[in-house]
C-alpha cells in the first residue's frame, strides 16, 4: 500500500508571506499532481510532475518533485486571500494500477 | 472547453430512498473515477471503469452501484442511502494510456440525507 504524509494539515497566514506545503513518501511514483479544492467544489488541478528533479512554476506558485520521486513540495510566495483553499497532493502509481494516492492535504487560510 | 460535468450539484434525499448521481465528459477519456469526500478529507475511491470494464474497491459498500452506459456518461447509484452518506461525491476522468495519469475531476455533488 502507498502512504503519501502531507504537511502540514492546517496553515493560516497574513497575506504577503511565504509558505510551503510537503509531501512525502517512501514508495515511488511515476507523476504526481497538485490540486486545489474550495469549499463546494471539485479539486482544480494545478500541475503535474513526472521527471524527477523537476521544478514547475505557475505564476507565484513552485512545485518541485523529488530526485527519487518519492516526495515533492508546493511553494507560494507572497501569499494572497484568493490562494485560500484545501491543497491536494495525489501520487499516481504504476503499482498501484494507476491509482492515485492522495496525501491528507493542507487547508490553507490567507488573511487580508 | 474539454470538461467534466456533474448533475445535480446539490441533491437532497431521505433516508433510504434511492438516488442516482450524473457524471459526463466531454475529455474522450477511458477511464472515470467516483469519489467520495467528506469535509476537510481526501477523496477516497469508490470504483472505477476502464472502458467497459467495472473496478470495485475492497471497502466500498455494497450500497454503491454504478453504470457507464457509453464513454462520455457515467452513474452513481446509491440504493438505500443512510446518514453516513451525507458528502461530497466526485467523479473524474483520466486516459489510462497517457503518460502522466493525470486525473481531472468535476465540481462535485453535494449529497444530503435527511
């Protein structure tokens, strides 16, 4: 069974900062993805990440994998009130049949 | 735009009386997804089609069916809802032969039961 541990579950900030959500494994994934979540609504997917050592940039969002592909992490810089939501990391698994693995995810709340 | 559709978003229904969730994709994807989510956790996954072909999860209650009738519609039929069903319910596409695995989901059905 693949465990993906997302941190942290809980993030409230003052807009303007900077935070980074992780998640980390010990099996190997073949992509990953990030999404976004708001109240009432679907995840919104982000990016996706397949080669390892990759780093995506969407506008002041990074997200990089990890070398191994066990673990990436999300990066916002100067943070704003409309990146408020619930951050979803899922892993897609060969082994798992193409399932994805999602971590707990991180429930972000940006203050004005 | 390529998209995936849920209807109703907002669905109320009574303790034990029968209701049916839409999904549809316009993506031309091969395999559809149902979730259900409930508040501030993970989607957990309660089946899956690849084409034709119905994958069941090992905890998923015998109280959740489904259909996919043709590649762009896919139902979720819960039989006899109780009140640990109240949630969100999502669906999602993905192409099982792409490189990425990348899933998309829709906006969700939020599924009440008084």
């Amino acid at each position: 069974t693949q465990l993906l541990e997302q941190s942290p579950q809980f993030l409230s900030i003052q807009e303007g900062e900077n935070l980074t959500v992780y998640c980390n494994s010990s099996s190997v994934f073949s992509s990953l993805q990030w999404y976004r979540q708001e109240p009432g609504e679907g995840p919104v997917l982000l990016v996706t990440v397949v080669t390892g050592g990759e780093v995506k940039k969407l506008k002041r969002l990074t997200f990089q994998f990890g070398d191994a592909r066990k673990d990436s992490s999300l990066h916002i810089t100067a943070a704003q009130p409309g990146d408020t939501g619930l951050y979803l990391c899922a892993g897609a698994g060969r082994n798992a049949g193409n399932m994805l693995t999602f971590g707990g995810g991180t429930r972000l709340m940006v203050k004005p | 735009d390529a998209m995936v559709i849920q209807n109703p978003r907002y669905q109320v229904t009574q303790f034990g009386k029968p209701v049916t969730l839409s999904c549809s994709q316009t993506l031309n994807h091969n395999v559809m997804y149902w979730y259900q989510q409930k508040s501030s956790q993970a989607p957990k996954l309660l089946f899956h089609y690849y084409d034709k072909d119905f994958n069941n999860e090992a905890d998923t209650p015998d109280n959740f069916q489904s259909r996919r009738p043709n590649t762009s519609f896919c139902f979720l039929d819960i039989r006899s809802p109780g009140l640990g069903d109240a949630a969100m319910y999502l669906c999602a596409t993905s192409r099982r032969d792409s490189y990425t695995d990348t899933q998309y989901f829709g906006p969700g059905t939020r599924l009440t039961v008084l």
